[in-house]
C-alpha cells in the first residue's frame, strides 16, 4: 500500500475511490464500474502531475524521506552485479549504516559504498537510520583506500541525515572520523563519483560526496543541518521549518545553479518510490556518462580535478 505524504491528501482521496470501485466491481460481477474508475485515474494522474509540478524546499524534503524511497542496497542489487560486501574498519566494529564492497558495474569493477537507512522498522534499527558512527567512516576510509590501490573506480551512495550524534560515537573521535573520510576522498588516484539518492546532511554526507563528479536526484536533499535543525537554532522554533528549508538552498536546483551539484537525475513522476525501476535506469545512465568523462585520466589530474572543484565552490563572481 503507497504511504501518502501530508501534501498528497487529495490524490490519496482520489486514488482511493478508483480502488473501491474497482474492488466493488470485482466482488459484483455485474457491476460495470470501469467508466467511473477510469475517470478517477486520469484525474488522479493530472492531480499528481500538478502537485510535483513544482514543489517547495519542504515537499522535496518530505519526498527524499519518504520511507519507500529506494535505499542504498536497493540500488547496489538493481545496478551492480557480483556484489561483495567488506565488513569492518579493523579497529572497533562494523558499522551497518555504511555498506559497501567490491562489485561490477557494467562489468566494470568498482568500489561502491554508501549509507543504508533500512526498508523497515527493524532493519532502520540495525542501520541507525542511516546514521553512520566513526566506525562507518573508518570502514569507508579502508575500502578507499583499497580502491586506490587496486585502480578502481569508487561509487558512493549518499542518502543520511547526518553522522550519529551519540555520546560513543563522539568518544571514539567522530569529527576526526569524518575529517579524515573527507581527507581520503580528496586524495586517492581513481575516480571517485558520489549520487545523493535521498538525504545528503552535513558532514555526515560531505565525508562521502567530496568526488570528482556529484549527482543528485531530481527530489533529494543536501545541506548543512536539517531545516528542522534549523528552524530549531533560528527561531527556536522546529515548525518554522519551511522557511528554513527555503533559506538553506537544499533542492538539486538550487545545488545545480550554485555549482555544488554537477548533474540532476530526473525521477519518475511522483517520485523514486513510485517507480523504483525508473529510477535505477535514470541513475544507470548518469553513473554511466559521469564514468565516461573520467576514463583515462591519471591520478594526478583526477586529484587536481576534485581539489579545484571544491576550491571553487561559491568563488563566482568575487572577482568582479
């Protein structure tokens, strides 16, 4: 059953009523209800084209959390074959809200790692919601580290909201952890391609995403706190978090206009959750072009290459 979100109310009414008749008509064979139901289908698919038309800041945020949104693992069984998982940053422990491994795309070997939020109330428990510890990071580090030295190209998945914040995982060094993820991220010789697939939150996402190419998803999210976060620190006030999420500039469009985002994956109508294999191909070919534009460079010029994007960041127009 598709959850709704708050904004989608009316097409949920609608989508809703099409479903009774059709139910209807099928317990009563002599029911010709096909007219009436199809009628509320075409009404219900104009009615989705003109609520994602344009949506806001705050909608974008609430379609790039939504619970059925394709996550990482999603992605890794739909896009990559041979996939074999690393566990550990042979220091503390694993860490399952970082996945990653060894796997082919388009049978060409790769790294590709990434946050997991879960599919489920369990599996969002076992991952920590996407929260990644410093061990997460540790582990990525290593599996970097190894794609350096192997020559492969590295893959990440971005989709958190934030590094976890805990007592431990500050204990165990969770800036340096992410500092040093970043660190990596900027220095190893291969090419190094990140996606935001849902929720890209500060550092957290950063320590991932630092690559030569970074992609979003035409609904997802990326920014340095969360506008609730926001809101809470602005206004002291959590429900003022729609004008924090226009104030933060945290849409794939605005990303893109800035110079943060390379590329925008466009997603099936109503979002990744409403046509997961839709998604998967539209993010198969950008993975594939964006792979393409870095075949054949050296390390050197793939490290200048990620260095000076970054260093350029927000340098528009300061000259003039």
């Amino acid at each position: 059953m598709t959850q709704y979100m708050d904004f989608e109310k009316p097409l949920a009414e609608i989508e809703g009523k099409a479903e009774e008749l059709r139910a209807l008509a099928r317990a009563n064979e002599e029911a010709d209800l096909t007219d009436e139901a199809a009628a509320l289908d075409a009404k219900a698919a104009q009615l989705l084209i003109d609520l994602y038309k344009d949506l806001t800041p705050w909608r974008k945020c609430q379609v790039a959390r939504h619970p059925e949104r394709p996550h990482c693992r999603d992605y890794i069984d739909a896009l990559f074959t041979e996939y074999t998982p690393l566990a550990g940053d042979r220091n503390f422990a694993d860490d399952l809200a970082v996945m990653g491994g060894l796997a082919r795309f388009n049978d060409q070997p790769v790294m590709v790692i990434g946050h997991e939020k879960g599919s489920n109330t369990k599996a969002r428990i076992a991952h920590n919601f996407g929260m990644a510890r410093p061990e997460g990071y540790r582990k990525a580090i290593r599996l970097m580290e190894m794609a350096g030295r192997f020559g492969l190209p590295v893959v990440t998945l971005v989709d958190t909201a934030g590094a976890y914040p805990g007592k431990g995982a500050e204990e165990r060094g969770q800036s340096e952890a992410i500092a040093r993820s970043t660190e990596m991220c900027l220095k190893i010789g291969v090419p190094l391609i990140s996606i935001i697939i849902g929720e890209g939150g500060s550092g957290g996402a950063v320590a991932f995403a630092t690559a030569n190419r970074v992609a979003m998803l035409e609904h997802s999210v990326y920014s340095v706190i969360s506008p609730e976060g926001c809101a809470s620190i602005l206004w002291k006030d959590a429900e003022k978090m729609r004008e924090a999420a226009e104030a933060l500039r945290l849409t794939a469009q605005n990303l893109k206009e800035l110079a943060v985002v390379d590329k925008i994956i466009p997603e099936p109508l109503g979002g990744a959750h409403r046509n997961a294999d839709a998604a998967f191909e539209a993010v198969r070919g950008a993975l594939s072009d964006m792979l393409a534009e870095l075949d054949g460079k050296d390390a050197a010029a793939l490290i200048k290459d990620r260095r000076q994007k970054f260093l350029d960041i927000g340098s528009k127009g300061l000259a003039a």
